[in-house]
C-alpha cells in the first residue's frame, strides 16, 4: 500500500477513531504506452477493491449485473418518461454483461450506449412541455395521474410517453394554481376591497411558471447530467448493489464530503443529499437557522425552493451542489422549501438564512422539575471529537461536565436525549459509556477476515450511579446505537423511543484511487476520486449486531418516522451475531418488563398517544396512496387532508401538560452572556415542554424511582 494513502474509519459521516488495517492484495495498475480509458480504469479499480477488500464481498455475477442494470436506469429516468419500452428491450442486451465489464478488460458499451440513447430521448421530450404548456388545462372534469414509477412500465410508444407528460405537466400546474389562489384568498382576507383574480387569469400565470421551471430543468439536466456526473451514477450503482454505505467519490464530491466531515456548513444549516433523484435533508445542524426555524427535519425531500415570494424552483433533476447553490444566499434573507417530510404530507417551510454555528452541536442540560422530583435531561446532537472544525473538545468530557452538573443539582435520575443523533466519534461513545458503567467492553469490531476487537472503557470511577434512561428515535444512529445498545446490554439503563434505531452497524474507510495507478494524474485528466468501502462490522457485547435492526426500545412510542432507517434497503448487510464479550450486569438492574408493563398500562389510557396512534394510521394509509387527482376541487380536498394531518399533530402537542424545565443556575449566566447562545439553548428548551414522548420518559423515571413501593401495591391512574 502506498505510503501516500489517505485513510478514515468513517461512522454515521463522522471520522471514527480506532480501527484495523486493511490489506489490498494486489499491484497497482501501471501506466501503458498509451494511458488507460479513465472511466474504465476507474470501474476495474473499484471492481477489484470490491472483490479484494470488502466486508462481505458479493459475487459481481448476473445477478449483480442485472441490480447494477435497473439502478442505473433508474437514476437517470427515476419517472420512467424520457426511455421508450424500445429502449428497455435494446439496452437488455446488456442485463448481464455489466459484471463482464467490471471484471474484465471489456469496454464500458453498456455505460456509453445507455448515455447516447438517453441523449436523444431527453432531445425528444424537450420538444413536449412547450407545446403542451400553451395552452390551457380542464381542471373541472374528473382526472388522475399515477405517481409511481415503480410499479409502472416505460411508455410502449411516443404518443403515451406525450400523454405521460401531459398529465405530468398538468399535476405541476394544478399544483401552482392552487397555490396562487390561496395567495389570492390571503390577500382578500388581509386587505378590504381586494378583488381577487379569476381561476382563466390564476391557470394562464401556473402554466408560465410551470413553463419556467421546466426551462430551468431542462437547462439544468445539461448541466447536471453531464457526461462526468453520469458515470458517478454508473459506479455508484456499482457500489451500492455491495452495500449502501460504499460509495464512489469523485474529487468534486470528495471535497463537499471532507466538507461535511469537518462540520463546515452554509445557507440554513442543512446537510443535504441525493436519493433515487430526489434531494434529501439528511441532517439539520444544531443551532442553524433551519434547527431554530424548528420545522424542516432529517428525512425530509425538497421538492422546491423560492428566494423570498419569487416563483419556486422545481428541483426535479438537480444535484445537491446546484440545489445548495439555490439555498445558499446573502444573511438574513428568506429561502422557501417546498418540503415531502417523511410521512407524506408536503409543506412549505420559510427559513431565514443566517450564520452556522457548529458549537450548537455541543452538550446542553436542563433541570426538570416534575411530580415532585428534579430530574435532569442531557440533550446530545452528536459524538463529536476535537476534528470537528476543531472547536469545542470532546464530547465525552463536555458530557462528564453536565452529568457532574447535574449530580451538585441532586437530581433524582437522568435523561440522554439521543433522537437524530446519527453518530460521530466511537471513541467518544465508548468514553460516555464509562461514565455510567465500571470498565469494560462496550462493542465489538469484526473484519472481513473474522478478527474480533473487543473496544472496552478504561473508566474506573462510574461518574453516575443513579437512574438513567435514554430516549431514541429511527434516526438514532451508529455512535448512538452503540452507546444505546451498552447501556441495555449491562442493564444500566432504560431505553425509551421509536420500535428501534436506524440500524447502521459498519465502518467505512475511505480509499484514494489514484494511489492505485502508478502513471501521472494528468494522463487521466486529473485524480481519479476516492472510494468509501465498507471494511467492518459492529456487534454489541451480547454478540448481535445493531446492523439492520438496530437497538429496540424497552419502553416502545409510537413514532410518526415509520419508513426510515437500514432495513428500507434491499442492499443492506443482513443481521447476524457473533459469541458474546465478557462482561457484568449493572449491579442493580433496571426492571424493564415492570417498567414496560406499567408504561403499556399508561399509553392504554392516554388520549395524547390514542391521538398519535391515530395520525400515524392515517398517515401510513395516506402514503399508499400513488393516484393523485387532477380535478381542482379533489385535489383542494386531497390538499385539506394533509393539513389536517399536520394540525392534529399541533393539537397533540397542545395537549401535554407544560414540563416546567429550566436552566441549570451554574449555566445562567453563561447562556446569556451570549445571545446566540441564549437562543439556542431557550429553543432547545422549548421543544421539550410539551414534548409527549419526554412526558412518557419521566414517568417512566417516576416509576423507576419508585419501583419497591409501585411492586407492593401498583395503583396507575389516567394519564394524559
């Protein structure tokens, strides 16, 4: 391995400290007389990395030709309305070559013939939307649209891949008349004698803006669908059928995700993504203007953006650097997403831009004082180590501050917030598994090769030995799992949250192709990007893995994210275990079936979670909706639907009790030295006093507490 190669062990996006060597048993590829086709030189190194230093390796066989095939289809017609069935029918050819491609000298025909066709189709559909757009659209006879590209062929001929855009064209139109009419009821409503403008006037306007976003998508596919972002694709449907986490970089994405990695973010304070073609909130960053906004959250997809009351942006097509372009702006201005949360309800969400402040991400405590106990909460939004931006430490000292913070406050017990924690450092996580329990094991670590690394916590002096729980949600992840699944396994801690974690239970180490190719850089015009490869596996000290299934809640909430996490991927690695680590139960174990009956018994006869429970069954039906109405009257009432989901949700939140929570006098003073600080932390604060699923948590503590005199005579009561 060349001295030059640049490694991270990679958890959750986060550089993991610690980890094995990775040994590439294989030459380097050696310049020629004539240097190597780049994009060819690319796949077969990726390939061979693929065979030589994966995890668990699949064979690159038919079968992995044949999911390589239909993902790069799929990225590049994710609609299925550029590629004709003709198209499908001549591609297939090459359904099962690709895996020839990867491990052989082969050229890359596939690649190149998928690309030249997709050209000319794109050339073709060009031609559709300003002809279709000139003239006006019938929104009172009854129509639908099919929005489910899965589940749907590639048109058969021409004129249905017209009609497909026609109603395509059609939705988007319905879509921004409505939205102008509610502007025009607005103004009615703010202004007396306003005359609003008839639907004629209203459609003509929704045709034009239509017509002008579909100008910026075409214009925007040159740009974005150019010869280098495609081949990207191509590779990274390669890597993905091994595993999701293994990705092909090239250096432009190598950059924004050393960008990432150092905690560096612009705009509204939002880390970005691309998924199936669509743009993705993948996390919010503490203390950013969309964290402080409070409404745009981590698995959201962004449909559009508008600067201020301009016309909004359809981001169909874009890639994440030319939709953090749209977002980015001067400070203090308005950006408008046009936001798919999770659940399926769509929403439009105005955030003022504004400064990024990383050391938000650190460590916050709350007192609590509830039914006659003072508790303590610690919010954590991530295990961060000194290499983010390098500011603020470790959060494994900053959280042994606030437990003995806390502990001078007499708490009765504490709480670890965890929800959207998607992980960072593993040593930090290990380190803040040892304030709670005597030294020894927190995870394991297994290579490809079987070697097991039993990771312990050297912390001899348990820092807090009273009650403890920890809230999570599914997008509680890696770092956060591991330190879930620890206090769980010892027994020492009660979690509380969604069914279970997110799941993702692998290392990633990054691989610097070009130390590979023993040539110049400049033979192939420029360095040839990195790979992501997953390289290990993470196992609890039980021997299961939190990979695919996560860590699952003792005390189970119903939770609105129920389509997120590891196992929404047919290409994840599978769960599996491992002998068990040596260790000891907490010397005074949590009772978790008392606790779990008592909770049951609780949510039984709460109308907040009968509420909840609710609107998650309506949600989910709701999702399985693909027909959309394109008469405006059904749609006005579809739309009606989905704000009342939203409201009920409002509602529930009304409905807790106010959770008198308060600054830790020793912080007072800190907190509003600073008015930034003073936000964040009063934010932060006031998300959790009407917080149902925090409420739940301390009766939960409630019950811990007194556990001895509840087993002697339980006596529940109704709960709000």
């Amino acid at each position: 391995m060349s001295k030059k190669m640049k490694i991270r062990i990679l958890i959750a996006g986060a550089i993991l400290l610690g980890g094995a060597t990775v040994v590439l048993a294989f030459n380097a590829f050696h310049k020629k007389t004539n240097p190597p086709d780049r994009e060819k030189l690319i796949v077969s190194m990726v390939g061979l990395i693929l065979k030589r230093a994966h995890y668990h390796p699949k064979p690159i066989d038919d079968a992995f030709s044949k999911e390589v095939f239909y993902k790069y289809l799929n990225q590049l017609d994710p609609q299925k309305n550029i590629f004709l069935q003709s198209d499908l029918n001549e591609l297939k050819t090459f359904e099962y070559r690709i895996d020839d491609e990867i491990n052989t000298n082969e050229p890359l025909d596939f690649f190149k013939l998928a690309n030249a066709i997709f050209d000319k189709r794109i050339a073709e559909v060009a031609q559709y939307y300003p002809e279709i757009l000139s003239h006006p659209f019938d929104f009172h006879k009854q129509d639908s649209i099919v929005l489910d590209s899965e589940h749907q062929n590639y048109p058969a001929n021409e004129q249905e891949r017209k009609e497909a855009w026609y109603k395509f064209l059609k939705y988007k139109t319905l879509d921004r008349l409505v939205e102008l009419q509610s502007i025009e009821e607005k103004n009615k409503k703010d202004s007396a004698g306003y005359v609003p403008k008839p639907e004629s006037v209203l459609e003509a306007q929704a045709r034009e803006d239509v017509k002008k976003n579909m100008d910026l998508f075409f214009e925007r596919i040159k740009k974005t669908y150019t010869e280098d972002e495609r081949f990207s694709w191509f590779v990274n449907a390669i890597t993905t059928t091994m595993d999701p986490h293994t990705e092909y970089m090239p250096p432009q994405d190598q950059r924004y995700f050393n960008e990432q990695m150092s905690g560096t973010f612009y705009g509204i304070g939002a880390v970005l993504q691309q998924e199936d073609g669509k743009i993705k909130i993948a996390s919010i960053v503490t203390g950013g203007p969309a964290w402080k906004q409070g409404e745009l959250k981590a698995g959201d997809i962004i449909l559009k953006v508008a600067q201020g009351d301009s016309t909004a942006v359809d981001l169909a097509g874009y890639s994440v650097e030319d939709a953090v372009k749209l977002i980015r702006g001067d400070k203090n201005t308005i950006v408008k997403l046009t936001v798919r949360h999770p659940d399926g309800t769509i929403k439009t969400i105005a955030i003022q831009r504004g400064e990024v402040r990383i050391d938000a991400t650190f460590a916050k405590s709350y007192l609590i004082d509830w039914d006659g106990h003072r508790w303590g909460i610690i919010n954590l939004p991530e295990f961060y180590a000194p290499f983010n931006n390098g500011m603020g430490g470790e959060s494994w000292k900053d959280m042994q501050k606030e437990v003995n913070k806390l502990k001078a406050e007499h708490v009765d017990g504490i709480i670890i917030d965890l929800r959207f924690n998607g992980g960072g450092s593993l040593s930090d996580a290990i380190n803040i598994a040892g304030l709670f329990v005597p030294a020894g094991p927190v995870v394991q670590v297994r290579s490809g090769d079987g070697n097991i690394q039993v990771l312990k916590s050297h912390n001899n002096q348990v820092d807090y030995s009273g009650p403890l729980a920890v809230m999570v949600n599914e997008y509680s992840a890696s770092a956060s799992e591991i330190f879930a699944a620890a206090m769980q396994d010892y027994k020492r801690a009660v979690i509380v949250g969604s069914p279970s974690t997110y799941g993702k239970g692998t290392v990633q180490r990054m691989i610097d192709l070009d130390d590979f190719y023993a040539g110049n850089e400049s033979d192939l015009g420029g360095p040839l990007g990195s790979l992501k490869i997953t390289i290990q596996k993470f196992y609890r000290i039980n021997g299961g893995s939190t990979q695919l299934k996560g860590v699952s809640s003792d005390i189970v909430l119903p939770d609105n994210y129920f389509s997120v996490g590891e196992r929404t991927d047919s290409d994840a690695m599978k769960w599996d275990q491992i002998a068990p680590a040596s260790y000891t139960t907490w010397s005074q174990p949590v009772d978790v079936p008392f606790l779990k009956a008592l909770s049951e018994k609780r949510l039984d006869t709460s109308r907040i979670f009968h509420l909840i429970n609710e609107n998650i069954a309506y949600l989910k039906k709701m999702d399985k909706v693909k027909t959309y109405p394109l008469n405006i009257d059904a749609y006005k009432a579809w739309q009606q639907q989905n704000q009342q989901a939203i409201k009920r949700m409002d509602e529930v939140n009304k409905m807790v009790p106010s959770i008198d929570i308060h600054y830790l006098p020793v912080d007072e003073s800190y907190i509003n030295a600073d008015s930034t600080r003073k936000m964040i932390y009063r934010d932060l604060m006031r998300s959790y006093v009407h917080d149902p699923y925090l409420m739940e948590t301390l009766h939960v503590m409630n019950d811990m507490l007194h556990e001895p005199t509840l087993k002697q005579a339980p006596k529940l009561t109704k709960s709000n």
